[in-house]
C-alpha cells in the first residue's frame, strides 16, 4: 500500500510538473483548452492543466524571410535573375497562428509573384537603376497583403538583379565607350579653353606692351612740349636781340663744320642762308663804323 502511495505521489508530481510553462520576454503564448482558444499568456511562470490545456509559443521579434533567385523578364524581354529578403515582425499572435498555415511559405510566394510584377513593368537599365523604388513598392505591397495574417513588414531588400553574361558584357562595353566619350569631350574642352585662356594672354600682353608704348611716347612728347615751353619762354623772357641769334646762328654752324662727320647737311633754302650770312655782316660792319670816332684834320 505505501508503495501505491509513493507511484502515486510521483505520477502526481511528473504531471504537474508538465504544466508548468516558461514563456520567454520576446515571446507570447496562446492557451488552448480542448481545442478552443482560452487566452494569451505573456513572458514569466504559467501554470496549465494537463492533457485538458495546450501551450503554443509565438515569437514576436523580427524575422526574416529568404526569397530565392527567380529568373524575370523584364519589359525590354531580358531575362534576369533577381532575389530578395523580406525582413517582418509579429504584431497580432493570434492572427498569424489561426489565420495563415505557413506564414513563411505564404510570405515567399508573396514576394517572389509581386518581384516578377515589378521588375516584368521596368526595362533593363530602369531596373538596374530602380532597386529602392522596387523595395519600397515591393515592402507597401507585402504589408498590405500580411495585414490579416498578424504580421508588419518592416523592410524589403533586394540582393542582386543579375543579367545574363553576354548582356552584362555588352553593357560593359557601352560603359568603357561613353567613359572614353566623356574622356575625348573633356580633353577637346580642356584644349580649346587652354587654347582660348593662351589667346587672351596673348592679347592682354599686345594690349599691355600698346598701352605702354603709348603711355611712353605720350611722355616724351609731354616731356618735349615742356621743354620748347620752357626754351620759348625763357627766351622771351630774357628779350633776345638780332645780334645774339645771328652769334649763336654761327656758333651753331662753326659745331656743324667741326664734327667728324664727313657730310654736312645745310638747310634746303641755301640762297636765304646765304642771304642771312650777308645781313650778318652787314650789322657787324655797321657796328665797326659806330665804333670808330673821326679823326680831328690838323689842316683845319
């Protein structure tokens, strides 16, 4: 009898312990009692009635969802290989426990019918050139769809949009020859302003050397001017007679006539030179007679 007791005590023991339920912080459960859903059980210590209550954990932080390489064809008819992920969290437990079977495999199918829309609607290049505007039509799209089912898509990225090898070479092509368009038009522009920048400097130097020799002669002839200016006035100043331009008239012929040069060059109008020679001794003949006094006659 007391070894009845103690099985019995023991059997007790093991079912009670199988209805005690640690349910983890990122983690919510349901309770179900004969096949009916009872409540929803948070984080910590729970206890259930055996054989009569079931226990079923949901994991409540994100998650993601792998959607494998499918080959699509675009608008242009390129067929590429695109795959993506899908990154969602639970928000409803109950929702994505007895609404959806699989969520994962609903999620994927979801994903990888809507890429094919997408890319299907883009050329080529718009396609290689458009991933975040396809995984921010591709997350509304999921999200929208996944409502029902309990569960928020937070972000959608896609891994790669692969063309084919013979497509992916041409376009390398393309690229090497509008690199090296862009090459020869940024030499030729680099020439022509070098060309352009040479010419001005050019012309700035003639402007430059012009002003300078205009500025030059400018002052000399300035220089001149007040020079004759000066020798005029300063010869009417001091009240010059006949006599002194007939000396210095000579004086000036005498420096002529005793240079080394061995031509000496008279003015075009000999015959007045001349004449002014013979007014010149003229006065100086005169001027010899005033000096002179008479003599007294001792006949007288």
């Amino acid at each position: 009898m007391t070894a009845f007791l103690i099985f019995l005590f023991i059997v007790v023991f093991i079912i009670g312990l199988t209805g005690l339920k640690i349910i983890q912080p990122y983690q919510k459960g349901l309770v179900e009692r004969l096949g009916k859903y009872q409540r929803t059980a948070d984080s910590g210590l729970h206890i259930i009635v055996p054989f009569i209550e079931r226990l079923r954990k949901i994991d409540m932080r994100e998650q993601v969802v792998d959607v494998p390489p499918q080959h699509v064809i675009t608008k242009d008819n390129v067929a590429v290989e695109v795959d993506a992920v899908v990154y969602y969290e639970v928000t409803d437990p109950i929702k994505v426990t007895y609404n959806i079977a699989n969520f994962y495999i609903a999620a994927t199918k979801l994903a990888q019918t809507n890429l094919r829309n997408l890319v299907g609607d883009l050329a080529l290049d718009e396609s290689l050139t458009s991933r975040e505007l396809i995984n921010t039509k591709l997350r509304q799209i999921l999200d929208d769809a996944t409502d029902k089912w309990g569960t928020k898509v937070t972000r959608v990225e896609l891994q790669r949009i692969e063309p084919p090898k013979d497509v992916t070479d041409a376009m390398h092509r393309q690229m090497k020859a509008e690199r090296d368009r862009r090459a020869m038009i940024l030499e030729a522009e680099g020439s022509k302003q070098s060309a352009i920048l040479r010419a001005e400097g050019d012309a700035e130097a003639v402007r430059k050397v012009a002003d300078a020799e205009k500025y030059k002669r400018i002052a000399e002839a300035e220089g001149e001017a007040q020079g004759i200016e000066t020798v005029y006035g300063a010869i009417h100043k001091g009240g010059p007679s006949n006599d002194l331009i007939a000396v210095r008239y000579l004086d000036t012929l005498a420096r002529m006539s005793n240079g080394q040069a061995t031509k000496i060059f008279l003015p075009y109008e000999a015959s007045g030179i001349l004449s002014s020679i013979a007014g010149i001794g003229e006065l100086f003949k005169e001027k010899d007679k005033g000096k002179e006094k008479p003599k007294p006659n001792p006949a007288k």
